[in-house]
C-alpha cells in the first residue's frame, strides 16, 4: 500500500505548501507525509468502508500539521486574532441577523479594511486543524479523526444529526459571498492550490487566502451560533 500510494505525497505535499510558514520546507513537508502515509497503512482497516487513499491524504495532512505544531508555528498571538474574529464577528451576526461582510468587521474592530485583511491572511493557516486536535482542546476529547472513524457503524440518531448538519452547511453556504462559495468549491472540491484558484478567479493569491479565512470564519460561527458544536 505505501509503494503504490508514494505518488500522494508529492500530491500532499503541493497542495499544502501555499499552507504552511516559510520555514517549514518542502523537504519538512514529504518527511511528514511519508511518516503519515506509513502511519495510514499500519492503521488501514478495510472494513471501515473508506478507501486507503482517502485515509492516506488525511493521515499525511495530519502529519505535516502536527509536524508544523512540533516547530511552534501555531503562536498564542495568532490564536488570540482568531479568537478575536471570531467574537466579533459572532456580535455581528446576532445583532444583524446576517453574516457580516469585510467593511463592518473592519469597522466592529476600529481597524482599517486593509489591516483586516492583513489579520486574514496571517491567520489564514489556522484553518488547517490537524486531525488529531482534539475538537474541546483538552488531552482526551474526541478528535476529528475520531468522528471519520466508522466505529460499529452510525446510529440513527447519528444519522439525523448528519442530515441537519448537511442541511446547516448548505444554508451557510449561500450566505457566503460568491467569490467566497467558489474559493471553497475550487479548494475542495476541485483540489485546487491558491495559486491556481488566484488564476481562475483573477485575483492575487494573497487575496484567495483572505477569501478562504473570511468563509471559514463564517462557517465556524454559524456553527456555534446553531449550537452544532456543543
């Protein structure tokens, strides 16, 4: 399986290197990856009903991300301005009824758009969240990973609640604005990198990360305002 499945590092590896700080380089990333493909074929079990290659891609992202961990680039700073966008735009949102849009984030903040796009783009990378984290932040919750696990197969009340999430993620969708709904399209589900969805859109590809960061900013707080996270 890892002989066959060595061409997805390389795929891996490209994909996220727009993703990840200047330090890290291309040799750290396939290192990671390779560590995370071979991780993915001790664990690989068939009966989960998910193919290898899909648990490959994420066993290696995960490995890079937490490789990125290792090398202390999720900085307090950084969490703090993520924390920041998030509690404003949440006050925006039940005040307004509606998704904000750049101009009243800015202007909620007392920052100029510029420097609210500025905080965007360095916090862009926060939206890779490995699999491992645990999704309450402590040492024993239950990670993302865990939830794609196939444990004894879904219950019906599982089953519901996937349905309702689908259903909330579709609605949020339309509420993002168009270049914002066809950066995640082209991001994933066409598997594009920024640079090449910069070339689709016409728009520089430090603008794609900031149109990346504003929709998972809003799909984070619908989230917790729907009380889907708790």
């Amino acid at each position: 399986m890892i002989r066959d499945n060595l061409p997805l590092i390389e795929l891996v590896v490209q994909r996220m290197v727009s993703q990840v700080p200047s330090f890290m380089t291309k040799d750290d990333m396939t290192s990671a990856a390779m560590i995370g493909l071979t991780d993915a074929a001790k664990r690989f079990d068939s009966s989960k009903g998910v193919k290898f290659k899909t648990f490959a891609e994420y066993r290696m992202r995960g490995a890079i991300l937490d490789e990125m961990r290792k090398l202390d680039w999720f900085s307090r700073t950084m969490r703090e301005k993520q924390n920041q966008l998030t509690q404003t735009m949440l006050g925006l949102e039940r005040r307004l009824g509606r998704s904000p849009n750049e101009e009243e984030m800015a202007q909620a903040m007392n920052i100029t758009l510029d420097e609210y796009q500025s905080i965007l783009s360095q916090v862009s990378h926060l939206g890779c969240v490995s699999l491992h984290e645990t999704l309450d932040h402590s040492e024993e919750g239950r990670n993302f990973l865990d939830a794609l696990e196939d444990i004894g197969g879904p219950t019906p009340t599982d089953i519901i609640e996937q349905e309702e999430l689908t259903y909330l993620l579709a609605e949020i969708l339309e509420e993002l604005s168009e270049k914002e709904r066809l950066v995640i399209a082209l991001y994933y589900y066409e598997e594009l990198t920024q640079k090449e969805i910069a070339e689709v859109i016409s728009v520089s590809e430090g603008r794609v990360s900031q149109l990346h960061s504003q929709a998972l900013l809003k799909l984070r707080v619908k989230l917790l305002n729907s009380d889907v996270m708790d």
